[in-house]
C-alpha cells in the first residue's frame, strides 16, 4: 500500500487547504514531519486515518470534534487521500458531520457525513462507492485491515506503535491472519473436524446399526415363545389335534447376564433354527384345515340351494292364489271399459249440446248485463232493439257536430300556454336587459383599476435587462473570484517553489565560496612550501618568513570547483526561472483578483442569487404585463359584445309584445265558441264523453239481444242431433251415456291391467308345475340351516389360524435368518472403519490443538508461528544493532494459560544477565527500540510475501526523544535502510537532531493565533 496524496481543508488546526505530495518524497524513501508541539504534525496521520477508515488514532468517537475550530461557519471541512494498492489506485474523499448555516433565512442546519471512493480507470476517475457505509463496505474488500491492524503495521501513532510488541497471543493472530492470508488453515482444521466428526458418527452408527439388527431379532424371539400351544384357546388346541400338529420345542429363555455382540449373534442364530422347526410343523396343520374347510363349504352350498327351491315353490304357490282372487276385480274392468268404448262413440253429440247450452247461458247473463249499463246510462230499461239504434244514430249526429268545438277548447289551452309562455319571455328578455346593463356599469372601474396595475408592472418589467446584466455579470464575478482563489493557491506554490530554490542557490553559492577560500589557503600553502629561508618572499618580497601557510589536507582540485560552480549556475539559473514564475502567478493573481473586485466566491455566490432574484422579480413583472394586457382587452371585447346583445335582446322584446296581442284575440274568439258547447258540462270534452258512453251502451244492449237469439237457435239444434243419436245407442239417456265415458289414459290402464293378470296367472301357473314336479315328495320340514352355517364358520377359522401362524412362522423364521446374515456382515465390517475414524480423530485434534498436541497449537498457529519466526529474525537484524547487543526478541510456543492460544509468544532476552524477560519489562526506550524493530521487521516478512499485503509506506509518530543522541543514530540509521525497494517512510518528531539528519520534510507552521499551514521539502524556523 502506498500513498500518494492528501488533502486536507478545515481539518485539525487547518483552515484552508493544505496538500501532501507523498510522491516527492519517493527519491529520499524517508522525511521528517516537524513543528514546533501543537502545531498538527500528528494530524497530518489523523487525515490518512480518517479518510481510510472514518475515524482517528488518536482518540474513539471523536468525528464530531475532527472539524477545524479556526473555520468560519460557511468553511467547509473535508480530507482527499490518493492511494495505490496493487495494481490499482483509489481516491477517498471524506467529510465528517458538522454545522453550517442554512442557505437560505437564519440559523444553522447539519451537514451530514460524506464520503466517496473513486478509482483511477484508464485516465480518468471512476466512482465506485457513495455514502460512509458503502464505502465502509467497499474499503473492507479493498484495504483487508481493519483500523486497529492499520494502526499497528503501517500507521504507528503515539503509545500505538508498541501493541504488536505487548498484544496477547489472541490479538496477534487476529493481526498476522489478516496479513498473511492463513484463514484457509482454519478452514482446514474445521474440515477435519468435520471429517473427525463423520467418522466417530459412522462407527456409532454402524454399531447401533448392529445393535438395532439384534434388538429386532430378540423381538420376534420374544414374540415367539409368547405364542405357546398353551396359551391357545381349546378350539385352537382341538383344531390342532384334528390337523395333526406335534408340539414344537420352545427357545432357551435369555439369560440375566449382559452379553456381548458375538455372544448376541449366536443366541438368535440358534433361535433361528428353532423357528424353521416350527414353522414346518404349523405348515403341515395349515393344509390339513384347508383341507376341512373345503368339505364343510360344499355341504353347505348343497343345504342352501335345496332351501332356495322351497321357497321359491311356496312363493309361487302364493301367488297363483292371489292371482285367482283377483279373477272378479279384472272382469269388472271389463265391463267398464267394454261400455267406455260403447259411449266413445257419443262423445262428439255430447259435448257439442253441452258447449250450446253453455253458450246461450252465457249470452243471457250478458244481455242482463248490457241491459244494466243501459239503464246506468240513463236509456229505458223496456226499449227495443229499434229504439235503441234510433237512440245511437241521433247521438252520433251531435258527437260530430262537438267535435269541432272539443278540438277549439284544445286549442284554446295551448293559446292560453301559449300566451303564458310569450309573456314569461318577455319578462326574460327585459331581466336580461336589466343585468347587462348592470355589468356594464362595473366596467369604466375595472378598465380604470388595470390601467394603473399595467402601468405598476411596466416599471418593473422595463428592469428585466439590467437584471439580466447583473445576472451575467455576478456569474463572471464569481467565477473570478474562483479563478482567484485558485491563483492564490497557484501563487502559494509558486512562491514555496521559489523560496526552495532561492535557498538552494544561497547554498550553492555558499558552497563555491568555501571552495575558494579552501583553494586560496591551499595555494598560500603551497608558496609557503617554496619558501626558503635568507631569500626574499615572491608575494611580499620579505627575507624573513616567521609563520609560513600550511597546506590542507584535501585541497580543492580545478574539476570540484567547476564543478561547485555549475552547479551555482544551475540553482541560479532555477531560482531565476522560479521567481520568474512566482512573479508571473502574482500577476495572474492579481489580475484575476481585480476581476474579482477583490470579492470572494461566496460573496459574489450572494451577490449572484440577489440578482437572481431580482430577475425573477423583473420576469414575473413581465409576465403579470401580459396577463394584464391580455385582461384588458378580454374585458373590452366582452363589453362590446355586451352591447350588441343588448340590442338583440331589445329587438326581441318588441317582438314578443306584438305576438302576445295578436294571440290574445285568437284566444277571445274561441272562448266564445267553446262556452256554446259546453252546455251544462264543465268542458266540451266532458259533454262528449257522456254521449260516447250512452251511444256504447245502446250498441252493446243492441248486439247482446242479437247474440241471444242466434246461441238459442243453436242449442236447439245440437239438443236435437244428440237425441237421435242416443236412439241408436245401448245407453237409455245422455246421463247414462256422459257416465260411461272415460279418459284415454284411463282406458289405456284398464287394458293394462287386464293383460297383465292373464299374462301373470299362466307364468305362475307353469311355474308352479315345475317346481311341484321337480320337488315330489319333499316337504316343508328341512335340516337347520343355522347350524350348517355354524360349523362353517367353525372350519373356516381353523384353517384362518393355521394360515396365519403357518405364515407368521414362515415370516419369522426368514426375518430372523436375514437379521443374523447382515449383523454378521456388519459388526465385520465395523473394525475397518473403527480404524480410520481413529486415525481421522487423531490428526484432527492435533491440527485443532487438542490432546495428543501437548503444546495446544493448531494448524493455523503453526503456520502463524513459522511466520512470527521470520518477523523475530527480521526484527532481531536491527534491534541487535539498536540496542548494542544487549537485547533479541524470540519466539516463544509456550502454552498459553486459560485457553489462551499458544504459539504466537514474544520474549525478550537480554544478554546482560542470559535471561529471557516479558516484553512488558523494557523501559519506555527500551520499548519504542523493540517496537519498532518489530514493526520493522513485520512490514519487511509482509511485503515479501507473494499475495500478501505490500507495505510501501510507514509512519512513526514520536518516542525518538526517548533515546540519547548514540541510540538515536542508531535508530536512523536502521530508519534509512528501510528505503530499499522504494518505501516511503514518515517520521513525526520534534528533535533537532533528526530535523538536521533528514533533509526532506513536512514542516507545520502553526500561527501565533491562528490556523496552521502545511510547508513541503523546507524547513520554516519557528517563531515563539
């Protein structure tokens, strides 16, 4: 794992936006994180945790407390960390909840967590996750270390670096099995448990097989011997003395005495071979009842047919009397239906003079009736038919002339509905009238009010340009003021860039001038060297040399000093070019700024939503403008065609009046003829009416006296006709012959009946004869057919029983053969797999750490423990060389107290005294030595391992001032090897020696009362 880049902005003690480049320190594998103490060097380490894992080492549950307390309410706060595992690169962005105002009105509102994880996919970031808990989920698959194991491999905080060193044997597994992968043999030793457990449940299961096999067997021994001929009842034991069944020899009753499976496994053997004894025997008895059975069924069946044909002769004998009984019933049939079919040929006649007579009885009641209405009607109740029709025709004559003043009084109501309905119109359309003219009164106001809203709206809507311009133009400012605020940050970097390289130069130039005044001693040493004494100096021209120049002893060669000099030109050249580009970004910033109008983003983000607003003002202005407009010339429109209607309508008026006049004198008119003919009657109508029923009444009287002569004629005729028939008939009237008649269905009964007692009768009879033949000389008196059923019945369940014991014997004697069969093969077969379940049991409780393993290690702490080995050797290579030889961690597999695991111990042994001692012991340097040899050494064993973890960046927060200045180097020099293989390696420290040993540093300058700020690859001097 390694780390790239981190953000941070309104985090810890930052307010604005600092960066970590991690990847400029990847040529010197090592730098400093330094600051004077509170300044936020360990909250740099708080960022990376955060962004990782959501919280920080440093303190639990303190997200709330994560956010700057330097920020200013509408500060935001967030921490971007760019890292690389792998073959992949991910970047998290991560926000903590926190309070900030409301964007709108007053008060503060929460911001809620964020988070995001992005990954860098062929040139650009992918999003992979949003939200603190799918990203939680999502960095669980990517990272596989959970917070604390970071804490102790790659991010070693203050008092957290030591807890691999001191951790019980249970933490550390916990650790290295993340690391190292070796769940799998956890997962092995679970499998051989399970195959542990197979196989001690096979052999329990093949015994209790076994044991199940025998356990039936000395069941159906039991149920055997309970079956003794003495315990049957004495038909059972007579049935087996007629069968011939010899007694067979009871089992040997089991003994008290527990026995083994063997000695189980002969004992029903034996009983199985006295069971096929007994079977053989109730075989023999089963055949002789069957044999019985069959004896006894067929005398019975002889027996009962004989009953049956007994029966059946006295049932016919029965019959044949009743039959002749009946002989008088059937001859009076006869007779009735001889004289039936007699009187069928009179039906006709008979009922022809009934229906006559019906009719004229009929057309009597209803001349009564007409005569009733006649006289209701107010006629003479003596008149005659001519007086009645003369009656008829005079009304109808005044019926005609009604008509015509009937059909006036109609028309007289629809000119009254007529005249009504004009009048109502009328008083509609004056109504009508009244309201338009009432509208109209209310418009001059109206047309008066939406003149003064227009011309209200029409101020405000001629603003819509300027307000679009300011929309414009508060966008262009903020995005200014961002261009700004990005230049500062570029203006920031610029000038860090240029006070580097300003440094670097004075430093080149530092360096050329000591080789020049090295190169000018020297040369005066070498003059000294030529001088001799008595002659003159070359330089001064002095005879006396008192104190000659000595030369050095490295003297600076022409190709160092070119060299140095290069080298000057160089750093003069770069601080050139980087102040060239300072200068350049302070102009863009400048410039950018007075684009801003000197304003920030977020007060011209205020600026720009006032502008908004007042567009939105000035639009909705705008469209009030139309609608109003749109209203105005509505209500105009509408006026107008208010006017026009009421023109219409008064048109209409006049109109109806001129109608209503002329309908009232078509009305008059009629009136007077109507009254005429009304008579004494309320109307025409009424008056018809009455002569429409006197008129009815007289032609019904009329045709009623015609009916009753003509159906009178007609009865006389039909009386006659049936009077000459009944002359020729046996009947002497037509009483005596309508008595004889009867329905076709009836006759159809009565034929019935008569052939059926004749058909009856013969049948009866034949029968009879052949059975009177067929049974001469047997009587009535027949053997008792009970008691043949009885001994059926007998013989029958004595050949039951000796089926069901023949077969339950025969069923026994081969469940019992089979029972011994398989418990052979099986308690045989039960040692092989005895065996194997040994052998399983055995290596699975050594791989899971249980007896025969005396030092409780399972597999995969064996494994762990080879590993931890390694991390001990790896970490012996340093703290042997830290501590001077006194101290060596070993691996201990000593067993662990309480069910602890064993296997992963540390000890320490201390050369001193040849002892080995807890780590617990050490003192605080002692301690922060051998942690971080452990560390050291842990990360070395991880990134060697293929499909491992790769540890490409370490941190160590404090615990060098600890050590003195000898141990110290030690430390550092162990701290530089650590670079090999491109390891990036952090230390946080406030100790001048470290400050002035590692070049490359983080410096975080902490205001005297304000934010802090983050310097990269310089160190700043503090200030007090």
């Amino acid at each position: 794992m390694r780390l790239h880049r981190l953000e941070l902005e309104g985090f810890g003690p930052f307010r604005e936006r600092q960066v970590v480049d991690f990847d400029a320190f990847a040529g010197d594998g090592i730098f400093l994180i330094a600051g004077r103490t509170g300044a936020g060097k360990s909250s740099i380490l708080d960022g990376v945790c955060f962004a990782l894992y959501g919280g920080v080492p440093r303190y639990d549950g303190g997200e709330k407390r994560l956010r700057s307390d330097h920020c200013d309410p509408e500060d935001r706060t967030e921490v971007v960390l760019d890292f690389a595992l792998g073959d992949a690169r991910w970047r998290l962005t991560r926000a903590p909840e926190y309070e900030r105002p409301k964007r709108r009105g007053g008060g503060f509102t929460t911001e809620g967590a964020r988070a995001q994880l992005d990954e860098f996919v062929e040139g650009e970031w992918v999003g992979r996750a949003s939200g603190p808990r799918e990203v939680g989920l999502a960095l669980d698959d990517v990272l596989g270390l959970t917070q604390q194991q970071f804490l102790q491999v790659i991010l070693l905080a203050q008092n957290r670096f030591a807890r691999f060193l001191l951790a019980r044997n249970d933490e550390r597994q916990a650790l290295l099995r993340t690391l190292f992968g070796t769940r799998t043999y956890e997962d092995y030793q679970d499998a051989l448990d399970a195959r542990r457990k197979a196989a001690e449940a096979a052999v329990a299961s093949e015994m209790s097989a076994v044991e199940l096999l025998l356990d039936e067997a000395e069941r159906l021994v039991a149920a055997g011997e309970a079956l003794d001929p003495a315990d049957e009842e004495p038909g059972d034991a007579e049935a087996s003395s007629r069968s011939g069944e010899e007694d067979v020899p009871a089992e040997p009753a089991p003994t008290s005495a527990p026995m083994g499976i063997t000695e189980r496994i002969d004992a029903v053997a034996r009983a199985a071979g006295l069971a096929r004894a007994r079977a053989d025997a109730l075989a023999a008895a089963r055949d002789a009842a069957e044999a019985a059975r069959a004896a006894v069924e067929g005398s019975h069946t002889a027996l009962l047919t004989l009953h049956e044909r007994v029966t059946k002769r006295g049932r016919a004998r029965a019959a044949v009397t009743a039959l002749e009984a009946d002989a008088s019933a059937v001859d009076a049939d006869r007779v009735a239906l001889r004289r039936a079919e007699d009187a069928e040929a009179l039906r006709a006649s008979l009922e022809a003079a009934d229906r006559a007579t019906a009719a004229l009885i009929a057309a009597q009641v209803a001349e009564q009736a007409a005569r009733a209405d006649w006289a209701a009607a107010g006629g003479d109740v003596d008149a005659g038919a001519d007086e009645l029709r003369s009656t008829a025709e005079e009304l109808t004559g005044d019926l005609a002339v009604w008509s015509v003043a009937a059909e006036r009084e109609r028309t007289l109501t629809e000119l009254d509905q007529r005249l009504s309905a004009l009048t109502a119109r009328a008083d509609g359309l004056v109504a009508a009238v009244s309201e338009l003219d009432e509208r109209r009164r209310a418009v001059p106001a109206r047309l008066e009010a939406l003149d003064a809203a227009l011309r209200d709206v029409t101020a405000v809507a001629g603003t819509l340009a300027s307000a679009r311009a300011r929309v414009a133009e508060t966008e262009a400012g903020r995005a200014a003021a961002e261009d700004a605020a990005r230049r500062a940050e570029e203006q920031r970097e610029a000038e860090s860039r240029h006070a580097a390289s300003s440094a670097a130069a004075a430093a080149a130039a530092s360096a050329v001038a000591d080789l020049l005044r090295r190169r000018l001693a020297d040369h005066a040493g070498e003059l000294a060297e030529e001088l001799v004494a008595g002659e003159a100096c070359a330089v001064c021209g002095s005879l006396e040399h008192p104190a000659p120049a000595v030369r050095t002893d490295e003297p600076v060669t022409d190709a160092e000093l070119t060299a140095a000099e290069s080298a000057k030109d160089a750093a003069t050249a770069a601080d050139r070019a980087a102040g060239d580009a300072a200068r350049a970004a302070r102009t863009a910033h400048a410039e950018a700024a007075a684009r801003a109008g000197g304003q920030s983003p977020e007060r011209w983000e205020e600026a720009a939503v006032a502008a908004l607003e007042a567009l939105a003002v000035a639009e909705r202005a705008e469209r009030d403008r139309d609608r109003l407009r749109t209203e105005r010339d509505a209500i105009v429109a509408l006026d107008a065609e208010a006017e026009a209607e009421r023109t219409g309508l008064a048109a209409e008026l006049a109109a109806a009046r001129e109608e209503i006049a002329a309908v009232g004198e078509q009305a008059a008119a009629a009136a007077s003829a109507v009254t005429e003919a009304r008579g004494s009657f309320e109307t025409v109508a009424e008056r018809m009416a009455a002569a429409e029923r006197h008129r009815r009444a007289a032609n019904q009287l009329i045709a009623a006296l015609e009916d009753v002569a003509a159906r009178g004629e007609a009865a006389r005729a039909a009386d006659a006709d049936r009077d000459a028939r009944l002359a020729d008939a046996v009947f002497a009237d037509a009483g005596e012959a309508s008595a004889a008649l009867r329905p076709a269905d009836e006759r159809a009964r009565l034929d019935e009946r008569i052939r059926s007692h004749e058909a009856s009768l013969a049948a009866q009879r034949a029968l009879l004869l052949d059975l009177e033949v067929e049974l001469s000389g047997v009587g009535e008196d027949l053997p008792d057919r009970a008691e043949s059923e009885r001994i059926l019945a007998e013989a029958r369940a004595a050949a039951r029983r000796a089926v069901d014991a023949a077969a339950h014997a025969e069923q026994t004697t081969t469940a019992l053969r089979s029972l011994v069969t398989r418990a052979r093969a099986a308690h045989e077969g039960i040692a092989d797999v005895a065996a194997e379940a040994a052998a399983v049991a055995r290596l699975a409780n050594t791989v899971a750490g249980r007896a025969p393993n005396t030092r409780r290690m399972t597999l995969e702490t064996f494994v762990l423990a080879a590993e931890l080995e390694e991390i001990v050797a790896a970490a012996n290579l340093r703290l042997e060389e830290m501590s001077a030889g006194r101290y060596r961690l070993q691996h201990s597999d000593a067993r662990a107290s309480r069910n602890g695991a064993s296997g992963l111990g540390i000890e320490v042994m201390d050369a001193y005294t040849g002892q080995a001692r807890p780590a617990q012991s050490l003192s605080g340097g002692e301690t922060f030595l051998a942690s971080l040899a452990l560390a050291l050494g842990l990360a070395e064993v991880v990134t060697s391992r293929a499909g491992g973890i790769r540890l490409d960046t370490l941190f160590i927060d404090e615990g060098f001032g600890s050590l003195d200045a000898e141990t110290l180097d030690i430390a550092m020099t162990t701290l530089d090897a650590l670079r090999q293989g491109g390891r990036i390696v952090g230390v946080i420290s406030h100790v001048e020696a470290m400050k002035e040993q590692l070049p490359a540093q983080l410096t975080v300058v902490a205001g005297s009362h304000g934010p802090s700020v983050i310097q990269q690859d310089a160190v700043v001097p503090q200030t007090a």
